[in-house]
C-alpha cells in the first residue's frame, strides 16, 4: 500500500533534509515516491498564499489533496510542512487516509535551536519584525497530539533520525523489509553499536 | 513515456465523456492512469477560484502543474477542461512537456449544439443573465490553433470519437498498441466498416 510520511516542525527544524534523505533510502529500495517539496507546491500551485492561518490551513489542505491524489496511482509521497495548527495535522490524515497510509512525523527542535540555524536567517527578521506571522516568533507552533513518529534533530544526528525513522516505518508496518539489511549507512560494526546506544537512551528502542 | 491528453471544448461539448472512455481503454490496456475530473480539482484545490479570465488561466495552470507530478511519476493523465484561451493552452503544453507527452485534443461543437444538450441547464441560466463569464455566452472561446487531435461531438458519435483518438494516439506515437487489437466495441464486421467509411468522410483517416 502506499503510504504519505509527512515531517512537521518549525522552520529549520531539519524537516526537509530528513524527507530528502528518507526519501533516497526509500527510493534505492524500489519503492516509487515523490518528495512534494513545500516550495514548490507553494510556488506552482499557490503563489497568492501568504502565511495566516487560514492560508496555512488552505496550503496543507491543498497538499494533502495532492498526497492522496498520488497515492491513490501507488505513488508514495515524503513531503515537509511545518503545519503548525493540529486540526490541520488532523485534516491531513483525514484526507490521506482515504487512499493511503499516513504518518506524521513531529521533527522536534526548540525554538532557539531552530533560530540558531536558520539558513535563510528567516527567525532574526522575524525577531526583528521585519516578517510577519512566522512560525514560533510571532505565530503559534501547535505540537502534535498524535505523531507516528517523534525524531528529536537537536539530540540526534541526521543519521539517527533517518535510522530511526526507518526502524519506525517498520514497526508501523508501513515498510515490510528490514532497513537494516537494506540500508548501508557505510558504519563500522562500532559506530552502529554507538548509535543504537545513543537512540536507546533517547528511549526509541526501547520495545 | 507517461502522457497527458488534455480534452477541451465548450460546456457540455462531450470532454468528460471521451476522458472517460479513453481512460477506461487505457487501463485496459495496461496504462497507469488517472482521470483529473475538473469538478474535482476546483472543489479540492481552488474553491476560490472563479471563471474570470484570470481565474481560469489559473485553474489550468495549475492543472498542468499536477498533471506534470504525476507524468514524472510515469503516471499518465487524461483530463477535460474547458482550456478557451490560447495562452492557457500553450502554457498547459509547455508545462507537462518537461515531464511527459501533451496531447491537445479539441473536442469541437458549436454553441447552438451544446446549448441544446446542456445536461446542468448552463446555458439557459447564463442566456438569462444568471451566470456571468459563461463561456461561449458571456464569455469568449478561442478555438486551440495547433491541436494534436480533433473530434467533432456533433457529427460523429462518442464511440466513433473515441476510435478516432485511439487512433490518433497511436499515430502520434504516444500509444505503441494497435487499439484494433486491443480494443473491442462489440461491433459487426458491418459497424466496423461503417464507423471507418463515416470517419473517413469526415476526412478522419486521409493520411
């Protein structure tokens, strides 16, 4: 079946970095995705958004559509949103459900983190209230009720996040083989012992 | 290759219909296909969206811009959508040719034709002032200039026009099969003969 891994997070959370990367292993694997990237969507299919809620509202709405639109032709999607408000998380299932799995994934990242990073120094114009309505400066950041998953992009490396997305999508059984046999992170037998010590005590292998 | 076979004509010209049958041959044939109903796109994606000018070179951009997803995820596409201007209809083109084959299919009726069959009561409304930017009433229509097919809804019958653009698709390249083979109307030696003389009149089967 195919399935919708949507990664919410603020801003610089690290959301599509994990899309992109998830998205390779699940695509060397054989399995046929697109990575509906929030850019894009926005520049080609609604540029006449801006940033409200109503129009966040409007956008996930719209992407989810897309989501379903594709799965249901057995396209698997990763995409990332920030999809700060939770009725829009739970929308977004409620119109993916229909035609595919959907797991949402809460890229966790605190504020100050975020806006240490900030590639595009989006969180200091915002401070500085040079941009409005930005998410977790001067708009509301809803963490979800009922994520799928949690990575947590502070305390984790990129690498862990994607190793335990995977383990998650498994044990979801959103994906059937087991990434570890599939999916080659080009680890010494020390470092994969190093990382799985590391994830056990997050408390993420803990069942 | 993936394709898009975009039908457009006036209101109640016979669009969705064709879409239809050509989508139901196509997946018969093995085609991974999908059928973006136009109601179903505004209603999901662009409730806003009204029938100014701006509103549907909008609505068929956009349009283009999903069908362009999904033939670069070899999916292909047949659509109806009435597409009257001709900047539209070119931008359509020039925005899936990146990722797939586009096929312009006018299916062509007059006014008088379409007003008379008119299956939501549309056009009476809009000749009575109820409907404004009624295309082909209150609203103009460009016939396309360099359509890959032509069907005349008047004269022919679907199941001819469905023959027709099987036919077309398949001297355009766009389908490897021979539909005759592939495809069977259920019709008598006698039918068959009939329907090739009458496209043949049409001018249909020249080349």
């Amino acid at each position: 079946m195919s399935f919708t891994i949507w990664f919410m997070g603020r801003p610089a959370a690290g959301k599509s970095t994990l899309a992109k990367r998830v998205e390779n292993v699940l695509r060397e694997q054989g399995h046929h995705i697109e990575n509906l990237d929030g850019d894009e969507i926005r520049k080609n299919l609604y540029p006449d958004l801006g940033f409200t809620r109503e129009d966040r509202a409007t956008n996930n709405r719209r992407t989810a559509f897309i989501c379903k639109l594709l799965n249901r032709n057995d396209i698997s999607v990763v995409t990332g949103m920030i999809t700060p408000f939770r009725d829009a998380q739970q929308q977004a299932r409620e119109i993916i459900e229909s035609e595919g799995e959907f797991v949402l994934v809460y890229v966790k990242c605190s504020v100050e983190e975020a806006a240490n990073r900030d590639p595009k120094n989006l969180y200091q114009q915002a401070q500085e209230g040079k941009i409005e309505n930005f998410t977790g400066v001067n708009h509301p950041f809803q963490e979800p009720h009922n994520p799928d998953i949690v990575v947590d992009s502070e305390a984790q490396s990129v690498d862990e996040s994607v190793a335990y997305v995977l383990h998650r999508l498994e044990e979801l059984g959103v994906l059937e083989t087991e990434y570890s046999s599939e999916y080659d992170f080009d680890l010494t037998v020390e470092e994969e012992d190093e990382i799985k010590g590391r994830l056990d005590d997050l408390g993420y292998l803990d069942d």
